[in-house]
C-alpha cells in the first residue's frame, strides 16, 4: 500500500464514529463529508444458495391478476413493467394466461406428433429436436387482450394492469421449416393446427406461410428450460403474433389445406367492428409503446430532472423511431433507442425531462420498419367501433398532477 | 369448421384408445402413425403464481459448489453451463463469488458515497441515482479464477466445474462517469476505490480510466432488481474486467492519485509467474470459449448428427471467429455466431457435427476484434508457467470415446 493512500485509509476509518441509532445498523460518520452512513455488518452474511430468489425487499415485484387476489380458476396474470428495466422480462414475472391451467408434464414422457399432410408423419421426442440445428432469438410476447380494459375508459391504475400482458424473453429451439422439411409437405398444405396437452388442448390454425418463415419450436427462455407457465416443455414460437397462437405445452401439429376454425379463433379471439362485422385471423400485433415510467400510482418528488422510460414494439419488425410528448400531444421530441434494436423485440426507449411542477400529460408514440404509426385512441375507435376487446395499441397518457400524484386518463 | 378439417379431426379422434398404463399418464394412438401419445390431463392444471420458479423437473439444474455440498463459509458456486442455451443467464443460477457472505440490505436504507479527489463529495440514495439517464447492456461477468482448476491436469468432470464461473445478463444502471461529471474531479485524480457493504468490505482500486469509459453503476438484472447474491440493491460493473473489481453491495467510491493496493490485489488475485515475478491488476479477461454441449459427463447415443454449441467471450470486445475441431485441433472449422453479437457479452456459437461412432476430440477456439487468439494451454503455460490460479482461458478439450462417453482430457 503506498503511503498517500494509507493516510487516506486511515483518515476515512479515524473519522467514523458507531452510533447505536434508534432503528437499523448503526452508522458510520465520514470526516470529508460529514455524512452518516450505515456501517458494515459485523457477522458473516447469507450462505450460498443452489438456485436464486429476489431479495425480500423485492417481495411486492410479482405478477397480479387482473380482479385482485387469484382463485383456483383465474387464468391470467400480469408482468410489473413499472418495475422493470431494459428489454429482457425475467422468466419469474413473464405473463401468464392459461385456458386450463399448467399442466405439468414430465419432459421425458412429452412427445410431439407431427402428422396431416406430410410424406412422413412422425412423432418426436424432446431428445430427438435437440439433436437438430438449433436457434436463439430475443423476442416479445403479447396477449392480444393486452389493454382491453382501456378502450371505453381509462380503468387501469397501473401499467402492470394496462399493459402488463406483454414480456419479452431469449428463446432458443428449432425451425418449424426445418422440422416440415424433414417430413415433406405433401401438395395443398396451406395451414398446420397447433395442439397444447393442457387440460383445454388450447388449439389455433397458423398458416404455413408463418411456420416455414420464422416459427420455433422452443424449450428454452433466457438461457434455462421453459417455466411451466409458458410451455414447459415445449411451445410454439410465432414471433409477432397475438399470444396465444404461440401454443404452450406444445403436443401436436396437424398439416392441412384450411384453417381448422377452432373456438379460439372463432367464439373467442376475434374483433366485432361497428358494423356487425368480425374480423377474423388477426395475427400480427401492430407497432404499440407506453410509458412505464413514471406511470400510473407514482408520485414525482420534488421538481426537476427525471427520466422518462418506457417500451415499444412491433409484430412487423423493428422499431424505428419513438417520440414523447409531456403536453397530450401537442409537441413531440425523438427519445433515444437503446441499442442492439431487434426485430420483433421489446426496445427500451428514453428521454430527459425537467418537471416544472405543474400539469402534465406524459405519451409515447412509435413507429416501425413499415411506416405504421402507433394511432390514437379516438384513430383507433373510428375503425374497429367499441364492441371489440383485442388489439387495442392505442396511444397511453399518463396526468402528472401538481402534487406529482402520476394517472391514467384518455386525453 | 370446414367440413374437410372437422372430418380430419373425427378420425383423429376417432382412431384414438384409452389403455391403463403400467405407469404415467394413459395414452392415445394416433389414426395415421399409430403412434402412442401421452393423453390430454383430465383434471384443470396448477392455478397462477405471483412469480414463477423451474418446473420440478428441472431439480437438479443448479448451482454447486466447488468441492461438494456448500457449508456456511463455502464462498464460490458454479453456474450450470452445460443445462443453459442462448447467451442470457438466468439470474437464479448466475455464479456466486463472496468474501464475506451475502448481506442483506434494504434499498431504502443503503447510501453510496462518493468523495477523495472530488470537489463536491455527495451520498447518493438510490433514488437520486434512478433520476439520472440511465442504460441498459448485455455483458458478461467472469471471476478471474474460472478454470483454475485446470492449470496442471484435467480436473472438473463438467462444463459448470470447469468453466462455470461465467455468466451474462443484462444490466441496467448509470454511467460512473455522469456521476464523476457533476462532482467534479479534482486534478491528480488517477484511480478509485470501489468498496462493498458486506462483511469483508471487498475492496479493489480500478483507474479512473475505466471509470470515465463504460462502468456503470447497477441495479437492475436481467430486468428485474439485483439478486442478493449479485450486489442487491447496487453494484459497480466493469465491463470485461475480472469479476471481483465488479464490486457488489457498493458503498463507498474514492478518488485518489495512486492504486489502494488493498489485500484482493496483493495478497489475492495477482499471478505468481514461473520467473518469481507476479503480474499485478490485471484487469481484462481475455478471450476465452468453450463448448458446452457435448462436454464432460454427457453421454452420446446413436451416432449421427449432433449440434456443436458453446460460447465464447473476450474482455476486449466482440467476438469475430470461433472455430470447432473434432480432430484434437488438426483441423479447424468455422462455427455460426447467433446474432447479435455484442461486446462484452458472452457469444452462442454452433456447428453440425456427424459423429461417426469413433473416438473425437473436441475444441473450440475463439479471436476477438484486437485480433487476440485463444492460445492452447502449452502456450499460456510457457508464459505464465504453473504458480499461478487466475486468468487461464487456453482452448478446452472434451473426450469423447466409442462408447459415447464425453470427458475432459488435456489434448
């Protein structure tokens, strides 16, 4: 140790003083500052732990369903974006929504039966798709009942609850192509049937034009197996489209010349206009951002500079550009874009504000590879009408009160 | 439902049986393939949870110590590498490295100081760190021991012994520059102290310089907050360097002219070379890879083809080239990087390899974008010799016998 940084450790230890203070740790008292810090621990701390957990202090950090505590039959719960940073959504807090609750199924015992019109049906075991060329993609998730709650009335007092239903996760698997091309297609093939082996074997049509680009046959999410609430052992990966058509405890994929029109994409699942019409097979979930934060059930501290945060996405391709307004609109400024920008991922957006203390109305809007701008709600409700409950990628606002007590409204 | 696909799911249906296994679940026989398959659960599966944790069947997909069962005072875990895909480590298996146990500290009470060679020392409360501009990345964390236990001959029967104290998250804090910034630095001001809050107050001097490029202070991973075991509720990270100057639970920064030379970079982590000489701060990991699947204590089956996959890392930036040998490194070929690649950040390599039943050597060998290659271990002895524990990042060799039996060898 040199001579000038001994002084200065000694300096630093002979100016503390130990305070037995009324609560917690005793303190340490720094001779430059003067401040009161807590002081080291005086014992050994927690031993190792074969597999890590949050920290205590984190123990309100967890999904919530959307009508309070859970029953036996609640079927899907919400990801705390207000609490979360960057891009990648850890697995413990990935959003949940079943058909038939989680089955759970021994990974040995699974089997995928590949079957319909191929040259070769065949049924794979986990062990088999292992040994295949295998890919790794960073890629969001979302229930296109993401925000239903928020087309007639702001009703959600959080973001967890206004946009929770959306996550974003590393998955790694095999191409859908690569599996089909190993089989044959026969002639006509048009459409495959996706089949969970939950309780409701949870069932959706997906074009083969889909399957053959970018579909995945996935068992892992950031980096270990699948949790049991997002497929374990094996799901279907259909980066982009509406949630639910990436079917979970995956067991069978039927190949046919027409979509099979099962009850989740016909009774359930489609959008009626203001016309009496429905629309059918909407796959894609179109280019969407929101602030989460600050965001609904914050409150700002004393005035000055904050950063405003946020995330957006598209089931098209990349985000280009994403833009906040702290006025309801009436001016806009380019946040920044964290880097690597993926495809069909969550990108982390950010932009410098002061608060001066007053009103305020904090939105994002963004736009994707393809020149979709995210619209308003009133845009929105002029096409699709108010009797529908999916899709809603409408623009969020966010009131900041003089108070700082942080709102959702429709502005 | 069309008529043509409601006919093909009666005979699905149609052809099915219901037989009483000897064990496990019925199972159903498919009309086309006549294959059995598991049958649908009869009764609704598992109800939501708050956060979600692996399936039971994933047990033994943990963390292990070093030398058996982890005691009190065990202080090293290892993560499970040869389990893992992608480039994300979960944050439950992230390794552990402590030197005086895991504190538990409440973010509301925790203070960071800031003083030595500046003009305005300040503590810093968590929060008045989350209204800075902060950013998110994707790096990997190595403890500078990883390997050592491999210096003299092939000891660690797995990937996670031999290699396992590597993980990669994304992290997401502010710049230690931005903090630096609006304190001032005082001229002469060369090196800072980076203290920890657990019991050993871990301590190590890193140069300004690395400060002022990309540290970061941290307090989020992989999205959600630290884990206790990575630094709850703040850490320093310093990109690429080795892992302990990435100090967890961070307290105290001083800024000074000269290094602290405080016990962890004197008595510990410098490397005692052949000549008596021992090299001192010796900061960056340099690029280092290994394969993860096949390797020690897997089993091949039928011959055939199999998937390659490993990572690869450097502490200098990114990743260009991997090359995979199954000759004992007679011949080299090119490996596919998963994109993106990123600096600092673990790397997913792949290659399709047919093993034809024989004996095979297996290695992987990295170069980074200084143009650095991963030596073989004959290389980094010459230089270093065989004194020393830390920084060994020669090429790994993996065993694989007739039998399929997969071990670690020195090729």
């Amino acid at each position: 140790m040199s001579q000038a940084s001994r002084i200065a450790r000694r300096t630093f230890l002979a100016g503390s003083a130990v305070a037995a203070a009324a609560s917690g740790l005793p303190r340490t008292v720094d001779a430059q500052t003067g401040a009161a810090l807590p002081a080291r621990p005086t014992e050994l701390g927690a031993p190792l732990r074969p597999y890590g957990t949050p920290s205590p202090f984190e123990r309100d950090v967890v999904r919530v369903a959307a009508d309070g505590p859970p029953t036996a039959i609640s079927s899907w719960d919400f990801t705390p974006l207000q609490h979360l940073e960057g891009i990648v959504t850890p697995s413990g807090l990935v959003f949940e929504r079943n058909h038939g609750g989680v089955p759970q199924i021994d990974p040995a015992r699974h089997r995928l039966l590949v079957h319909g019109l191929v040259d070769n049906p065949r049924v794979f075991t986990l062990d088999d798709l292992r040994r295949l060329p295998s890919v790794s993609v960073m890629r969001f998730l979302e229930c296109s009942g993401n925000s239903l709650s928020e087309w007639k009335k702001p009703t959600g007092a959080t973001v967890q609850i206004t946009h929770g239903l959306v996550s974003c996760c590393e998955w790694t698997g095999v191409r859908v192509s690569a599996v089909l091309a190993e089989l044959g297609l026969k002639p006509g093939a048009k459409w495959v049937l996706a089949e969970g082996a939950d309780a409701a074997l949870m069932d959706r049509s997906v074009p083969l034009e889909k399957m053959m680009d970018d579909a995945l046959l996935v068992w892992s999410q950031n980096g270990e197996a699948l949790r049991p609430e997002q497929g374990y052992p094996l799901r279907l990966l259909l980066p982009g489209f509406e949630g639910n058509m990436n079917v979970k405890w995956l067991r069978r994929l039927k190949v046919a010349s027409e979509p099979f029109y099962t009850r989740e994409e016909t009774a359930k699942y489609t959008d009626l206009l203001g016309n009496g019409e429905a629309r059918m097979f909407t796959f894609a979930m179109e280019a969407k951002s929101v602030i989460t934060r600050p965001s609904g059930g914050m409150h700002l501290g004393r005035r000055g500079s904050y950063e405003i945060s946020g995330l957006a996405w598209s089931g098209r391709g990349k985000i280009v550009r994403v833009e906040v307004s702290s006025d309801a609109g009436a001016s806009w400024n380019a946040a920044s874009l964290q880097e690597p920008v993926l495809t069909k991922c969550l990108t982390r957006f950010r932009y410098p504000w002061t608060w001066n203390g007053g009103e305020a109305v904090l939105q994002s809007r963004c736009v994707d590879e393809t020149g979709y701008v995210q619209p308003t709600l009133a845009d929105l409700v002029r096409v699709r009408g108010l009797n529908s409950f999916y899709h809603l990628n409408a623009i969020q606002s966010w009131h900041v009160a003089s108070g700082g007590e942080v709102t959702n409204i429709h502005a």
